[in-house]
C-alpha cells in the first residue's frame, strides 16, 4: 500500500522504527503515527496478557515554575495539587470558566516549586496559550513549552516491570502507582512514571529524543522472551476505553464539565478557588442534567463515536466512544446520557447507521486487571 | 499475490465468474485497510442488486465500510458461516466468499479488473 510520506506531518523520534518495523501509519494530530503493527486484537490482548511498547512521544509537556508554580496549577487545574509530593503524579482537568475542558493533564510534580503537565498531541500550543495567560495571575511563576526535548514510550501490561527493572536501577516495584522516579533506563537518562492509558500495570518513560532509538530497542529486546511487542494508537485506544479511561475531544472537551463527564473525584472541592470551581460547585449541588455513561449493546452491532442515542423513542444525547473490545470481546462504549436515565441496567436505543438497535447501562471500568 | 482467476474492482471486491453465477468478497488489500474484521452484515437471498450497489457492511475494530456488487444480479447464496466467524476475512480474503449472485448482464464485467491492473491500482 501506498503511506503518507508527506513532509508536512510531525515525526516523532521513533518515526524509522514504526516504518522499519512495517506498522500502518495514520495522520493523527498532525503526526505520523504507527495505528497498527501486527494488528489492533493482537497488540491489545499482548497488553492485557504480556506487555506492549507505545511510542506516545506525541504527547506534549508543558513545565510550570517559580516560586508561585503551586498557587498557578492550582489555579489552572481542577485537581488539588498540595496534595502531591515531589515525585507524584495526578490527574486532573485544565477547566475552562464554565468547568469545561480545556484538556485533560497528568500533573507531575517534579519539585517543591517546579511541575510538568503532559497534555494531549492536538492541543499542546492552545494549552500553552492558555496556560500562559493563566498562570500570571497567580504571581512569579512562568510556562515553558518543553515537549520537544522529550520522547515518551509507554511499556504497558503484566510483564512491563520485569522487562523493564532488567535496564534500570530505579526500584520500580517499589514505585506506587501515579508515582515517578529519575535515573537510568539502558544507560540513558530517564523519568520514569507508573503510570498509562490501559488499565494495566506499567510504566512511562521520558528521555532525551536523541535517545529514544536505543531506549525503544533496548525495551524491544529485553521483552522478547516476554513477548513484549510494538503497540499502535488503535490498540491504545480500545485498551483505554475497556478501562474507561476519557479521550479528549471524543469523550469531553470544551463543551461538557468535569461533572458531565462524570470525573468529579479529579475536583479538589476544598482547594481554593481555580477556572471554573463555581460552576462545578453549582452543578454538584444542583446535579448535572447530562451525564456520561458506560454501555454495551445488547443488539449485534458498535455504537461509535457521534452516533445518536435515543431514549424513549427521542433522541437525548450521543455515542462519544465506541468499539468491539478484543479482550472482552463485547461492544462497548461510552455516551452521554439525560442523567435521571443514567443509572446501571437503563436500556436505551443508539442510532447504527439508520437503524436503533439496543444498548444498556453498565458499571464501568469495563474491565479490571486482578491485582 | 492476486489470484488470476478473480476479477477485482476499484472499490476493494473480489468476483468469482463461472458461467451465469459468481461470488463475491473483499481483496487482501481491502482487510489489510480494515484491520481485525468484527462484524459482517449481508443481504437476504432473493434481493436483486444493480453494480455498484451497496449489499452490506462490514466492520473492523477501527472503522465501518459498505460492500459493493461488482455487477448486477439477485443474491443466490449468503455465506453466514462468515458472518458467524467474520475474522476469517482476514486470514483468507480471498477465500472468504460473502454472497453469491446470478449474474443479470455478462457484459458489465468488462470493466471489472484483471489481477494486474488490481495489483498496480494497489501499489
């Protein structure tokens, strides 16, 4: 087949090892990024029973600092980030004023006055802009765009802290999770975090791009005994939406809250003030009138993303996410619903290409790894 | 790669003639697209299709894609042992027959493509 070559989409540092290895790349944000390599049901089931390696140096990261860098991501962040210690990670919200999305972020805090939010591909200079303007306000603390002096793998599943402790020093089994640590990973300076987008045990790792050939190589070959292989965006995202894990501008985004997007327990309610917080306030207290919901269908089909959900026979909100889990092997996916028609077991109808075909709330995550 | 004794169209299918009958069903190229096949929706038997008429769907992980009838004719067979295992699309494209047809014009697979036209249209 023919791929895109075009010049005008960003590569990451990986960019040869995903053509070297025959991956299918896709434009995704602007980036040329490997969807599949040996295929979506294969990576995400070696995910689930062994491990598998992500390039996600796509991903950008935005470093906050100064002697107010607290009071600023506090401010911009809907997550309570006193809370972190050195070394801890947390998700949180970049809320608008309406306590809506402007991205959702994992908050490292890399020193007492020093964070680095890692924030989503396709809105890495909006959340610069934004955050830029924001963080101002709240006295001596500055942004710096600092996504192009990393790349980031993601080694993902039962097997990722044995294959991995075999190139590091870092004590990683002794690493919590949403914890981080520096050090070494194959002789290359490192950051790494126990933290991904599975629902499985693993690790992200951040180093040099210069770097990022021998980091990827030496992982590929410290796991073939393993069974570690190559992992695509295409497994990536039907592993997190089985974990139930939001993506941005599928699942949320500017137009539907924190609240709506049932995320209430990354609000830290009794913080002070951030972008937002009366908003979310009101809504807890009133209720929201939307709310998003785990389904799986109960006809024979995918609810996909954008398609129309009908309650009663009228239409009442829509697919954000949708897929055939090759782990669990259902339909699944994620909506957002009237709330008084949200609870587990509510059935509903979702619109497959002119046809309403039957789904039913059920609890989420869809699936959960044993620990 | 491409069988000889198949014609191929621009949209992705594959066609079996045999006298006034053929079967239908999607080239390798067409699976490689798609990724792991999950869902493969067909006609009744009996439904009278037009070339280029839509005859079903089939579905992968990642996306959704409408079928094509190479030519005009009236659905003579389904294959829903398929349709019960659609991931067999992928291993055996070729293979993988959908539906069968009673072909109503011998003339329109003139336009049909042979297996190397098929393989430089997929370079």
């Amino acid at each position: 087949m023919t791929q895109p070559g075009s010049a005008a989409l960003k590569k990451t540092p990986l960019n040869a090892r995903h053509r070297a290895a025959g991956a299918r790349m896709v434009d995704f944000a602007g980036w040329d990024m490997p969807v599949e390599y040996s295929g979506i049901v294969d990576e995400h089931v070696a995910v689930r029973t062994r491990a598998g390696l992500f390039d996600v140096s796509h991903m950008g990261e935005i470093e906050i600092a100064g002697t107010d860098a607290l009071a600023a991501v506090q401010r911009i962040t809907s997550n309570d980030a006193s809370r972190l210690a050195v070394g801890q990670v947390q998700y949180a919200a970049l809320t608008t004023p309406q306590g809506t999305f402007v991205d959702d972020v994992l908050t490292y805090r890399l020193a007492e006055s020093h964070f680095m939010l890692v924030v989503n591909a396709s809105n890495i200079m909006k959340d610069f802009r934004w955050i830029t303007d924001h963080v101002q306000e709240a006295g001596d603390a500055v942004a710096v765009n600092t996504s192009p002096r990393y790349a980031l793998l993601a080694l993902q599943g039962p097997a990722a802290l044995q294959v991995l402790q075999s190139l590091t020093g870092i004590d990683l089994a002794g690493m919590k999770y949403y914890w981080f640590a520096n050090g070494e990973v194959a002789a290359v300076k490192a950051t790494v975090s126990r933290t991904g987008y599975t629902g499985e045990d693993g690790f992200e790792v951040f180093v040099a791009p210069g770097a990022a050939e021998r980091v990827w190589d030496a992982i590929i070959d410290a796991g073939r005994e393993a069974g570690v292989i190559p992992a695509g965006l295409g497994a990536r995202d039907t592993l997190r939406l089985e974990a139930s894990m939001r993506l941005y501008g599928n699942d949320m985004d500017e137009t539907t809250t924190v609240l709506e997007a049932d995320l209430g327990w990354i609000v830290g309610w009794k913080k002070p003030d951030f972008i937002g917080a009366d908003v979310l306030r009101d809504q807890k207290a009133t209720g929201v009138t939307r709310k998003l919901v785990g389904f799986e269908m109960i006809d024979r089909a995918i609810g996909r993303h954008g398609y129309d959900v009908y309650v009663d026979g009228r239409k009442a909100g829509v697919v954000t996410s949708g897929t055939q889990t090759p782990f669990l092997k259902k339909a699944i996916g994620m909506a957002y619903l009237p709330a008084d028609r949200s609870e587990t077991g509510t059935h509903f109808e979702i619109d497959v290409r002119g046809r309403r075909l039957k789904a039913a709330v059920v609890p989420t995550p869809f699936y959960k790894r044993a620990r | 790669m491409y069988p000889p004794d198949l014609k191929y169209t621009k949209d992705h299918e594959w066609i079996r003639i045999g006298g006034a009958t053929a079967r239908v069903g999607i080239t390798d190229y067409a699976q490689k697209q798609l990724g792991d096949v999950v869902y493969l929706e067909l006609p009744a038997v009996g439904r009278t299709l037009k070339k280029g008429e839509v005859f079903g769907t089939i579905e992968s992980v990642k996306a959704v894609s409408e079928l094509y009838s190479p030519v005009s004719g009236e659905v003579t067979e389904v294959n829903s042992s398929l349709t019960q295992k659609p991931e067999t699309v992928n291993k055996d494209p070729h293979g993988s027959w959908m539906i069968g047809l009673k072909v109503s014009d011998a003339a329109e697979s003139g336009d049909l493509l042979d297996a190397s036209q098929y393989t430089d249209l997929t370079k």
